[in-house]
C-alpha cells in the first residue's frame, strides 16, 4: 500500500530534527511520498530545500494568512522564484482565517489573490487554508476558476453542504484526523459525499493526530494510516482499495510522478 501525506509540516522544529527518522516510520507505516508545506518566507525556502534532500517528497510554497500582513513585492517575487523549482508541486498554504486574525482581513484577502495570481501565471494548483471565511473564501476563488487550474480546501473541517459547494466548484477537498474524533459527526458526514477521485489525506502534522493516537502529542505521516482506515470504513470500502483511489487523485492533482 502506497499513501501520500499532502499536506504535512516537516520543516517544524516538533519533526525537523529528527527527519531521517520521521521518514522511515513513514515509510514503515506505508506513508511513501509527501509534500511539506510553506507558510512564510524561511518556511518556503526550507519546505524546498527539505523536498530536494529525499526522494518521493516535495514542496508547496505559500504565505499563510496569520503572515499575510507582511507581505511585500519582495516576499512575492521570492515565492515566484521558489515555485519554479521542479520540487514544488503547489502554491500554498493561502487563504482566509477569521478565527485567529492574526492579519486583518483586508491583508488576507490581499496577499490570497496575489497567490492566486501566481498559481495561474505558472499553472500550478492551490493549497487553501480556510477557517471561518467560507464564503468569503468561496467568492474570491470563484473570481479565479477559469485560471487557476486546480484547488484544494486542505484540512476540511466544514459541513456536507460546504462540501457540495466546494464540488459544485470542481474543487477538491483533502482530510486530517479531525474527521476520525468522535465529535466531527459534520466532517464525518461531508466526508462520506465526496467522491474518492475528489479526496485527499493529509496529516497537517505535527498537528491533530488521529484516533487512536490523538492523545500523542507530536502527529507525523506514519500516523495517517489511521486516518485511511477511518475514511475507508465511513465509505464502506477496503482499505488497499480505497488507498489506491486517494493516492491516484493525489498523483493527478498535484502531478506527481507515479512511484
């Protein structure tokens, strides 16, 4: 069985130190190619130099909204340059976040579509982060479909009726371990009407590990096993099969190399 963690955090100090490590229980686990994910200018830089040290793992390159109050012309010209590096596979972590409003909204919404600019001048897919700002986040990507050739909403922690929306969108939805906790009955439910050629996993580590590991501090690839187990269950469907499925989509999604 050959999964892929789409979304994971490998260059966070909780995983980076011991990467070498990290690597092998994935592997071990099953978990065989990932794609580590930047959120701000020394992340990005990282996320790619990471991505060139191993094979199978690869980078996304991306301001997340909490930074999106220090982005310059500078930080995109940088992140133009990182995202033409055959490792990097997607623009992202970007989008909206009103729970935190670490950036005000306005910065967010500015630094998003300047990423989404990027996304469709270098005809890359997008990672969205997306957390209270549905609609919001909604409209704007609308405004892009026609140019931006693929979008994920990564860590899906919204209702069945959000999720139609983003598939009525021709948008793709990705899942962490919040989907296995036993109060995520509304991801849960969102999660049984996606169709497999439309869903990813991801663990988002080193954060939300999965049931039965939620109480292990530190989340990392090898756990996402748990994670496919959960989902295949909820879609009544063996699991090597249901792996299978996933990791095509993946593959086809960010355009990866069959392994």
């Amino acid at each position: 069985m050959e999964l892929i963690d789409t979304h994971c955090h490998l260059t966070f100090e909780q995983l980076a130190p011991d990467i070498e490590d990290v690597v092998e229980r994935s592997k071990a686990a099953g978990v065989t190619s990932w794609i580590t994910i930047g959120t701000d200018s020394r992340q990005n830089q990282q996320a790619v130099e990471l991505a060139e040290r191993f094979e199978n793992m690869y980078a996304a390159v991306g301001i997340h909204p909490h930074d999106a109050k220090d982005l310059t012309g500078r930080t995109l010209t940088k992140l133009r340059e990182l995202a033409q590096n055959i490792k990097v596979v997607a623009i992202g972590e970007t989008g909206l976040d009103f729970h935190y409003n670490l950036s005000n909204p306005s910065d967010q919404k500015r630094a998003f579509v300047q990423q989404l600019k990027i996304a469709a001048e270098l005809n890359l897919p997008v990672i969205v982060h997306c957390r209270e700002a549905f609609d919001e986040t909604v409209d704007i990507l609308e405004r892009f479909a026609s140019d931006v050739r693929k979008i994920v909403f990564h860590c899906f922690s919204g209702s069945a009726e959000q999720a139609k929306i983003v598939l009525g969108n021709g948008f793709y939805l990705s899942f962490t371990g919040v989907v296995t906790f036993k109060n995520a009955a509304d991801i849960q439910q969102a999660a049984e009407i996606v169709p497999v050629d439309r869903l990813m996993l991801e663990t988002d580590c080193p954060y939300m590990s999965p049931e039965p590991m939620r109480k292990q501090k530190i989340n990392e690839p090898a756990l996402m096993i748990h994670t496919a187990a959960f989902l295949a269950a909820l879609k009544q469907m063996d699991l090597a099969d249901f792996a299978r499925a996933v990791t095509a989509t993946s593959r086809t999604f960010f355009n990866l190399p069959t392994a």
